[in-house]
C-alpha cells in the first residue's frame, strides 16, 4: 500500500499508527495523560482516586506502559511510607493537544453519532423483523 507521495505506508506490527494505537485504544492511558495534564504531579492513590473506577491491577499496568513509552516518570522517594508521584514527560506533554483535539471534535459530533448509532440500531432490528 502506497501513499499518493509513493511512501510505503506500514500496516504490519510495526507499523507507527498501529503501535500509537495500541497504547490509546485501551480505557484509561488517555485518561490518566489528561488528568496529569491537567493536575501536574499526583500519586498512585490520588490517580486512583479521581478515576474512580480503575482496579489497582489496571493502574499499575496502564502507569508501567506509559512509563515504558516514555510519556510518564515515575519518581520514587524512599520514606517511610514510601511515596511514588507521576507526572508527564516532554514526549507525554506533547501528546495533550492531540488529545484535546480529538476530545474536542467528539464533543462537537457527539450528538450526530449518538443519531447515527441510533438509527443503525433500529435499522438493524428491522432487518431482522422480517
């Protein structure tokens, strides 16, 4: 597959779309990338908490992968009780327009998509009336 420059565009594992989309497609790296964003420095428990909903499993994972990519550090401070924050790398940083570009454009068409999802949906069961 070319693009219309003749530049290959990679749609294999190692393909760039694919791997960016890999890390975002899951439930909480934007949202956890929005609220450091937002919030600067928090805590393990501080993320948790204004998520709400995410297990400490899921937590864990999601701030490891993002550590891995580099769009977080962890800073670890040996207390007692020993303290951990995270906050955005340069690399996360740059991220936050795109996803506020992107959260800005589903806030502006979410009322048309949640339409079209509706009318697929009685298409579909009309489909299968007959």
């Amino acid at each position: 597959m070319r693009r219309k420059s003749g530049e290959k565009i990679w749609i294999g594992g190692t393909c760039p779309i694919r791997q960016v989309l890999d890390r975002f497609g899951d439930k909480w790296s934007i949202l956890i990338i929005e609220l450091l964003s937002h919030e600067g420095k928090l805590r393990f428990s501080e993320i948790a908490q204004t998520i709400g909903d995410i297990s400490q499993k899921m937590l864990t994972v999601t701030l490891r992968s993002l550590e891995s990519d580099g769009l977080i550090i962890r800073q670890f401070y040996p207390e007692i009780p020993p303290r951990v924050e995270y906050e955005l790398s340069e690399l996360g940083k740059s991220l936050v327009p795109h996803i506020q570009q992107l959260a800005a454009w589903g806030h502006t068409h979410m009322d048309k998509i949640l339409e079209n999802r509706k009318r697929f949906e009685e298409k579909q069961q009309s489909k299968t009336a007959y």
